[in-house]
C-alpha cells in the first residue's frame, strides 16, 4: 500500500478533514503547464491528486475529458510523458498522493510487468483503470502489489452486493464510489443516493471511500461529503481549464475552483 495515500486519509481522519481528489487531465490544456497546476491544486487545498492519462478513446468519459484527452494527445502527451511530469512534481512536494486514471492500453503499450516499477519510481502511489477487472489485472497486480502502487476500484451504482464484496477484497488505497450511472460529468447528481451504497462499501472494508461523478460544485462536495471519506471533483475543473491562455491563468483558475470547495469542506459541522 501507497504510504502517501495511507497517510493522507489518516491525517485528514485526525483533523476530522475531508479529503480533496481534483482530477485534471495531463497535458492539457498545455503540457508545459500540468506540473505547475498540480502545484496550484495542493496549495489551493487538494489532498491528492487524480491525474488522467490522455487516451483516444476514453469510453467512460465525457465530452469535456475526451476533448481534453485529444487535446493533450495532439500535443504528444503519452503515459512516459505523464510519468515525466509526476517525476518533476516530486522535486518539490513529496507529501501528495498522484493517482493516474486511464485505460488499459497505454499500460499494455508500455508493459504491464515494467510500468508499476516505474509509475512507483516516478512518484505515483496508485493506479486506477476503467477497463481492467480488479481480478484480471494478473501480471500487472501483481507487480503492483510488489511496488507499493495502490490499485483504486471502482464501484458503481449498478455493482452488485456480491460483487462490492469482491471488488473491495481486492481494492488498496480507497474505493471509489461512482455516483452516477453512465459517463463522467452526466446527469444530476443526487447526494442522498451516495448513502446506501457507500454504507455498503463500508460493510466489506476498512478502506477510505471517495465519490466522483457529478460533483461540479462546493456545495454538492459538501452534500456528497457527509457520507463519504473525499470527493472527487473532475469535468467541471477540465472544463474551466480548457479556454485558458496562459500558464499563469491556469494556475489562477485552478485556485479559484478549488479554493472554495476545500472552504467550504472545512466548514462542515
């Protein structure tokens, strides 16, 4: 397990904190300006950052991060460049926890048994993939396993209650709870709907429980946050970003959109 993501729900427990997971997507809406971003995020309250790896064919996905992901692939960004920028993130912050979000095919192009040395190498703590199967990770979890690289879960609201119990006996770091059926950034987000199902990812593990999809503002973080251990807050953070200009406007609009959500978070009773 990831001694980065373990501490920071610990402390964030301590504190009585909730944790915060922006999700931005590498290389974009400027390859040059991710690592800075990412720096503008932790400063502006992020507990640990979801870092998305441009895929041309991000099935779960939205039309705001497949724009983003073809923006950054026309821009040359691929899984090495993504472990680039994590590495350059580290000479500065070593306390925040990376989680890269993709797909399987840039893992199988890089090499399933080699990447978590790197990704782990590099600074990642953990690894989450729409489209593999916890159990059909074989070679790739297992050397997971042996780096330290958390392998982040997926449950939605359609899992079955047999099938929580599976996903949560193979899942490390936290779960993540998607809120919503269907894509990323789709539909309306109904927080009482979170109750139920986290409950019942709370039944067959210890582990953190994080909500994503949908939560677009500070007070559906706050509402979704009641329930569970951190939210995830993406689309409405990549769309913001994508008309920006200039590093120093991404910076700036990365602050502002998380600043107040991080504010109001700390403000729960």
């Amino acid at each position: 397990m990831s001694e980065r993501i373990s501490a920071c729900f610990a402390n964030a427990r301590k504190a009585g904190r909730k944790v915060l997971i922006p999700f931005i997507t590498a290389g974009d809406p400027d390859p040059d300006w991710t690592v800075p971003v990412m720096h503008a995020l932790v400063a502006a309250g992020a507990d640990l950052i979801e870092l998305g790896v441009p895929f041309s064919d991000p099935m779960a996905d939205g039309a705001v991060i497949q724009l983003a992901s073809e923006r950054a692939i026309k821009k040359n960004v691929s899984l090495n460049s993504v472990l680039q920028m994590v590495k350059e993130f580290r000479r500065t912050d070593s306390v925040t926890p990376i989680v890269l979000m993709g797909y399987m095919n840039p893992v199988e192009h890089y090499g399933r048994s080699r990447f978590p040395a790197d990704a782990t190498a590099a600074g990642v703590d953990g690894l989450l993939l729409v489209d593999c199967p916890p159990e059909e990770r074989d070679d790739l979890g297992r050397a997971m396993h042996e780096t330290g690289l958390d392998g982040i879960c997926l449950v939605a609201p359609t899992t079955t209650r047999e099938r929580v119990r599976t996903i949560c006996g193979l899942a490390s770091g936290f779960v993540y709870y998607v809120s919503l059926k269907g894509i990323t950034g789709a539909g309306q987000l109904d927080s009482s709907g979170v109750i139920a199902p986290v409950k019942q990812i709370r039944e067959f593990t210890d582990l953190p429980v994080a909500v994503g999809f949908g939560i677009k503002n500070a007070e559906m973080a706050v509402r979704v946050a009641e329930n569970a251990d951190a939210v995830v807050i993406g689309s409405a953070l990549v769309e913001a970003l994508a008309g920006v200009k200039t590093r120093e406007d991404a910076c700036s609009v990365a602050t502002a959109f998380v600043a107040p959500v991080r504010q109001s978070l700390d403000n729960m009773a």
